[in-house]
C-alpha cells in the first residue's frame, strides 16, 4: 500500500498540524526526519512527500547534500511533493532549495507585507485537474506567507512549466496585517495610511498574485502552497488538500469522493488548552511555566489568542517561538509515550525542567520591559533602551529566523520527543 511520508524537520507547531491532517484524513502516513529520508522514501512505498512550514533553510540544512538529493531523486521517478509555505520554499530553486521548480522566493522588499494572516479567499484555475469542482473560490488560511518570484516558464505543459492553482483574492473575517486585524478598521484606513505616511500595507496588494503553483519534475510533480491547507478546521482548504493529494499520488488510499468530490473529511479543530493528559512525570511543570508566560503576555496585551491552537502577537515580539513550545509540550503530553520517549525525558527532565524555569522568568522580565517600553514611548522614549531589549530577545531565543538562547535548548527535546510520540502513533495506525 502507498503511503504518504511526512519530513519532521524543522517544522514543529507546523508539522503537528501537518501530522493532524494525515491521521484525520484516513491516509496511511509515516513520520521521517532527514537522515532516514532516503530509506522511507524508498522502502516503504510512499507515494508522495509533505513537508510543513518552518523555515526552508533550516529544512535543508537539515536533510543535508544526501537528503536533498534524495527527494530530488524520488520526485525524478514519479513521486509527488507537496510543501506548506516553508516546506514550499524549500521546493524551490535557489540557494537552499531543491529546484523542483524553477521559481523563486520573492526577497523581502516589504516586510509588512509578509506579516499577513488569518483566512483569504483565493481564485483557482479551473482548468487544472487539482481543481475541485465544487470549489472553485474557497476560503483557505495563510499564515505569514512568503510570496513567489517567476523565474522560469509558466504555462501549461512540458518540463520546468509552472502553473498558477491559486491566486489571492480578498481577504476573509480573520485577516491580520502584523497585529491590526483588519475587520477592526474602517474602511479605506490601509488607503489613507499609504497617503499620509508612504506604507504599504494594504491587503488588495496581494490581489492576483500567486498563492498554490504546481508543475511537473522528471516524472514527478510538485504542488507549492503559501496556504496552509492542514489548518484544523479549515473546512474548503481541507477538501482542497485531500483534492490535490488524491489527484497528485493516486495511489495513496484516500476516503471515496461523493458525486460533488465533497466526502473528504475535514481536519478537526485543535484546542491546545484542552488536550486530555495522557502521561505526567514532570510535564506537567513544563505545561504550567509556559501558561504562565503566555498569561502575562496576555495580561500585558502583547500575546493575545488567535484560535484554539494559534497566539497572535505584537509586531516584533517571539510570538511565533511561544507558539512552537506550548504545542509541542501540550500535544506531547496528550499522546502515548513510547519507551524511546519515556526514556529519552527521564534523561532530560530535571536539567529541561531547570533551564525552562530559568526561562520562565528571563522571558517573564523580558515581556514586561517590552511593555514598559510601548507604554513610556511618547513622554520618555528613550527610558528604555531599544538596543538592550533587543539583546535581550537575541540572548533568549537567537536571532529572527534562527534557534538560539535557552530557547533552542527546550525546543529542541520538546521536538525529539513529539517526533517519537507522533512517530510511534503513525506506526500504531499502519499496524491497524
């Protein structure tokens, strides 16, 4: 039986959702990381490749020179890879991508611009076979995006042509630029900024440009998605998904489509907060540091809930970095532990449960100064300096777009152990 395989890698809150989305949708699915890519590519019959969001940089140093050639490998015989926003990145060409498709990621001219998120409705092409017919306009979830940069052929057929799915439309109820949500504002507000003051920050500049593109790779295709079509109960991105993976690796077993294509079950919602415990032995601790530094963020109104399983966050802060270790410890601990992760944690605990204590309260102080900061801004700006807090993130969790800090120490044993829980689950169901 085909299965579909999903890289681990760099993903975190990213490939949880991505793990979600296999096991709700009824596909026979695997969990690898980069060093065993090329064996679970090749033994084990997969059909296609997910690779989440995250940073598609990271994602390629972490499958290294034998792991990139190994995808490439698998996509030039047939198989199908599929990428959410960095796991789509990753699928491009450039320093740190694949080449599967000619294009580009668009260098950031505009970083405001990439700080969208929350539902758009998107155009599709209808005369793509990716195209389901009983959505032609849906509504999918973006979630800081980066954008494409056409640098090959585009067009319909022959090697290295890419063709467009999706492109952006408008926006939908949800929709944030950085931390102004955009149902909030009257109208023509975006308009009138970009008068006054010269900014760029409005959504209808996203209008037409491309969202999902796809092509064909030696005898293999790539779908490239900005959109997270995982997104829990995301219901027209989820049937798009199953749409595209039953289209793109017809081989996967996938639940039958009705006459209308709509019988694919849509990802559940995902509320962190009220994940049943399954196992304790200290987590429990790292649970509570964490609810603590999430509820002064709110308190202070910095960190603020976007969903069940996703905090917004004041333009500049670590949001994204809170996001990624709270769901990994919540998810972790709602999952059957196996005696690779017991073992693992019994190992790590009381140093993990130290330095997240440490954390606790240097991201804490952190929090606080930041707000201090936005408060004493117009009477005494320069109270606070803005190069000390600076310093203070960067020693806490490294620089954007990087791990670092004490950070990285807690994020990277959350990870391993959600990648033998979610691991040993995915077995679990293959066994079934």
């Amino acid at each position: 039986m085909s299965s579909l395989c999903i890289l681990w890698d760099e993903s975190h809150i990213w490939g949880l959702l991505a793990w979600r989305a296999a096991h709700a949708l009824g596909v026979p699915y695997r969990i690898a990381r980069g060093p065993e890519i090329a064996h679970a590519l090749d033994s084990r019959k997969s059909a296609a490749l997910l690779v989440p969001g995250g940073v598609a940089r990271r994602k390629a140093l972490a499958l290294g020179e034998g792991g990139m050639d190994a995808v490439r490998a698998f996509v030039d015989r047939g198989g199908a890879y599929l990428g959410f926003c960095g796991g789509a990145g990753l699928g491009l060409s450039g320093r740190f991508g694949l080449g599967l498709c000619p294009w580009r990621r668009a260098p950031i001219k505009d970083r405001v611009l990439h700080l969208i998120s929350g539902h758009i409705v998107v155009d599709l092409d209808p005369a793509s076979e990716l195209c389901p017919a009983e959505h032609r306009a849906p509504l999918v979830p973006v979630w800081w995006p980066a954008r494409f940069e056409a640098g090959g052929a585009e067009g319909a057929g022959g090697e290295g042509a890419v063709r467009v799915l999706a492109r952006y439309r408008t926006p939908g109820p949800d929709f944030w630029v950085a931390d102004l949500p955009l149902s909030s504002l009257p109208e023509g507000t975006f308009a009138d900024w970009e008068t006054l003051y010269g900014l760029k920050l409005r959504p209808a500049d996203m209008a037409g440009q491309p969202c999902i593109v796809h092509g064909n790779h030696g005898r293999g295709r790539y779908v490239l998605s900005y959109a997270h079509l995982e997104t829990p109960a995301a219901t027209q991105a989820n049937a798009l998904l199953c749409h595209i993976l039953r289209t793109a690796a017809p081989d996967i077993p996938l639940p039958p489509a009705g006459p209308d294509g709509s019988a694919c079950p849509a990802v559940p919602e995902w509320d962190l907060a009220h994940l049943p415990p399954v196992w304790d032995d200290g987590l429990a601790r790292a649970e509570a540091a964490l609810d603590e530094v999430l509820r002064v963020g709110q308190e202070q109104y910095l960190l603020f809930p976007r969903n069940g399983w996703l905090f917004g966050w004041r333009a500049g802060l670590p949001g994204a970095n809170l996001n990624h270790l709270y769901s990994l410890v919540r998810q972790v601990r709602a999952l059957e532990p196996p005696d690779a992760a017991r073992a693992l944690w019994r190992e790590r605990r009381e140093e993990f449960l130290a330095r997240l204590d440490l954390f606790r309260r240097s991201v804490t102080g952190y929090l606080l100064a930041e707000r201090l900061a936005m408060t004493l801004a117009k009477t005494l700006p320069d109270a606070i300096s803005q190069e000390g807090l600076v310093g203070q993130r960067t020693a806490l969790f490294g620089e954007p777009m990087e791990h670092g800090g004490l950070y990285a120490e807690l994020l990277d044993v959350l990870d391993d152990l959600a990648y033998l829980c979610v691991r040993a689950a995915a077995d679990a169901r293959g066994a079934e």
